[in-house]
C-alpha cells in the first residue's frame, strides 16, 4: 500500500497514519517528524528548518524532497508506506512522481482528511494542553498565533494538491469530523474498496 494522508494541521494524519501502521504493518514517513527530530538534533537539516517551522512557514521543497528521496531509497519502504505531511506543494508532488515512477511503484491514493477550522483550533489547542498537564514540551508552532499561519500555509500552498490528486484521480475524502475510530473505519473501508488491502483487515480496524 503507497497512501497520502493530506490535510490541515490537526486534521488527523499523524494519528490515522499511526493506526494504519499499527493495522497494516507498513511504515510511516511524516516529514514533520522528521524535521522534528533534525531540529532537536541540531543538523544542517535541523539548523535551517527551525525558525521556517516555529513561524508557521514550509520548509524548501529541495529540503523536504531529498529527505522523502532518502527514506524511500531504505529496504523497509519496498513493502509500501503512508506519506504524512508529504507532498504539501505542487513541486513536492510532482518530485514524489518522479520518485515513484523510477522505482516503477504507483501511489495507491490520496486520503483528503476534511476538518473544519475552529474543530482544528480545538485539537490544537487540547493537545497542547494534554502535553503540558504531562510535563513534556509542547510543540513550538501549536500555539493560536502560527496555527494560524500553519493553516494559511495550507490554504495557499497544500490546498492545491486537491485539484491536482484529483485530476489524477487518485483523491479521496473523508470527513475528518468524525471520532478517531469512525475516521479509521472510513479508511480502511476505502483501501478495502480500491483493492489495496484486504477485506479482512480492513473490518478489522
Ligand atoms: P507536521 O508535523 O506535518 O504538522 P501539521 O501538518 O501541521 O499537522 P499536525 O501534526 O499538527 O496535525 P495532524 O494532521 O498530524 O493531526 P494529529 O493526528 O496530530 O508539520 C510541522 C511543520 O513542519 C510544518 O508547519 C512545516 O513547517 C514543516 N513541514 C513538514 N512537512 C513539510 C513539507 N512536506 N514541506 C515543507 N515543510 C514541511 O491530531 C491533532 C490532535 O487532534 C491530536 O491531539 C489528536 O489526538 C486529535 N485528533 C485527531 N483526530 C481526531 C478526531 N477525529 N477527533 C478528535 N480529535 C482528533
């Protein structure tokens, strides 16, 4: 199974994206984590993508692509893999075709999570909350002033996308307003459906 999970912050990718892992044993390339995790550990990555992140901003393209373009090259990523946070620009998408079609591998579809934005602000805010009641850090950019502009990111340079897995007809939505379980249900109902995994595991989820 090749999927993208695409949507606004806090619609639910990362978490879809764990469940689907956890249901169909393939892994998850979240570039977001990723660049996380290269912020923390202060890398030339890390070093050039702090300040882009904290602002609400997206990272280069050239940036994100050679790190999808290294993860994809792993032996792990041949069984197939959920992209969560990736593409989130139309050079982006059309970089991962060109990936994808050296490796002779077609993505499967693209999974529009559709959340409405005070429901957004809501999830952000509550999981910034949960974070500090548990004393760990809280992300730096899920405070209401860069969601704001984390989502004006998303209207300007994701939304796109849309329109463009949709010509493809790769696009499929799912309303994102429904609880955690409900929304994996849709999913796996849907992957079911397009034949990319089984029905078993699918009523499963
Ligand atoms: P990234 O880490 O990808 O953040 P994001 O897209 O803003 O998304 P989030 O992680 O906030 O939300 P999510 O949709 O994963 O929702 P989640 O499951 O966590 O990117 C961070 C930054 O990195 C970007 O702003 C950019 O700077 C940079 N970056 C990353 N990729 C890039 C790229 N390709 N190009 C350029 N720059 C890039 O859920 C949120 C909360 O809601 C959780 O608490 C969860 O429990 C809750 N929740 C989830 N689903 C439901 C539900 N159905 N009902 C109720 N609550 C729910």
């Amino acid at each position: 199974m090749r999927l993208i999970l695409l949507g606004p912050p806090g619609s639910g990718k990362g978490t879809q994206a764990q469940r689907l892992v956890q249901r169909h044993g393939i892994i998850q390339l979240s570039t977001g984590e990723m660049l996380r995790a290269a912020v923390a550990a202060q890398t030339p990555v890390g070093l050039k993508a702090k300040d882009i992140m904290a602002s609400g901003g997206l990272v280069p393209d050239d940036i994100v692509i050679g790190i999808i373009s290294d993860r994809l090259d792993q032996p792990d990523a041949a069984k197939g893999f959920i992209l969560d946070g990736f593409p989130r620009t139309v050079p982006q998408a059309e970089a991962l075709d060109e990936l994808l079609k050296k490796k002779h591998m077609k993505l499967d579809a693209v999974i529009e999570l559709r959340v409405n934005e005070s429901a957004l602000l809501q999830r952000v805010e509550t999981r910034a909350a949960e974070t500090r009641a548990r004393g760990e850090e809280v992300r730096i950019d899920d405070t209401p002033e860069v969601l704001t502009k984390r989502l004006a990111s998303y209207r300007s340079q994701t939304e796109p996308l849309i329109h463009y897995y949709s010509e493809r007809r790769k696009l499929l939505t799912v309303d994102g307003m429904m609880t955690i379980e409900h929304v994996t249900r849709e999913i796996n109902r849907i992957l079911a459906a397009i034949g990319a995994v089984d029905i078993k595991a699918s009523e499963k989820a």
